[in-house]
C-alpha cells in the first residue's frame, strides 16, 4: 500500500474517531468546570452564613439563636439587631440571585433546600418578619416575593 492511501487512511480514522472524541471530552470537562464553579458558589455563600452566624455570637445580647423574638432592646440594641437582619437578608439575597431557579436540577435543588431552611428558620422569628417591610425596599423584586411568601406560610403556621 503506497503511503499516500496510508497516509489517507490515517486521516480519515482520526476523523471518524477522533474528533467525536475530542468534542465528547470537551463537552465533558465544561460539564466538568461548571459543577465546580457551582460547588465553589455554594461553599462561599455557606461561608457566608457561617460568618453571620459567627457575628450572632459576638453580639448574643441579641439572642439571635433563639426562635422567640428579643424583646426588651434598648434603642442601641434595635439598631444593632437591625443591622443583623440587614446582613440575613443581603446574604439571602445573594443566594437567591446566585443559586435559586426555578425548574433546577435535582443537585441544585437539594443544595437550595438548605437556603429555604435558613430562611424558614429565620422567617419563623417574629420579630424578623416584623422587619422585612423595612428591610427589602430596594432588593431584587422577585427575591422580595419569595421570602414574604415564606414569611407569610412559616407566619400560618405552615411549612412547605
């Protein structure tokens, strides 16, 4: 066989293998690189509530683990609670605009969950419902829906 066909051959096996391989392994390694872009989203956000749970403790005059609102606040310790709720919200809101969809898969699905238990946790505190209308003038729209629906449900009495 005169190395020409050879040669001819040769480039029409790496055709017919090759790139469907090659195009196959890049799809895969995007696939890939997006799931760790998600898994680095998720663990930056979780580091988030992590330090914000971490600065509850620096002010547990606050009760802020506790389910029951604070009652009995000087006025210093409303701003500073306030403040606190400010800080929930922001970093609920950067959940919800960074890994809520509607129609998610079922990975992102499950790591969402967690973000509506946190919510549901807090919107369960009285006096964290009692300060959403101050606080969410000037979020994202429909973020602002979704948290007064778990307010209001996790407010009934129900949860979801």
């Amino acid at each position: 066989m005169p190395s020409m066909q050879i040669l001819e051959m040769l480039s029409m096996l790496v055709t017919i293998f090759g790139l469907p391989l090659a195009i196959f392994i890049f799809v895969y390694e995007q696939r890939k690189e997006r799931i760790n872009e998600e898994e680095e989203i998720y663990q930056m956000l979780s580091d988030g509530y992590t330090n914000f749970l971490t600065l509850s403790l620096d002010h547990s005059d606050l009760q802020l683990q506790s389910q029951q609102a604070t009652s009995d606040l000087s006025p210093e310790q409303r701003d500073r609670l306030l403040a606190m709720f400010a800080i929930l919200i922001s970093l609920f809101e950067r959940a919800y605009l960074v890994a809520y969809e509607p129609g998610m898969p079922e990975r992102r699905r499950r790591r969402w969950a967690s973000w509506e238990d946190f919510m549901r946790e807090w919107c369960r505190r009285e006096d964290f419902r009692a300060a959403l209308p101050q606080l969410l003038p000037g979020e994202d729209p429909e973020f602002a829906a979704y948290i007064r629906r778990i307010a209001a449900e996790e407010a009934a009495g129900r949860s979801s």
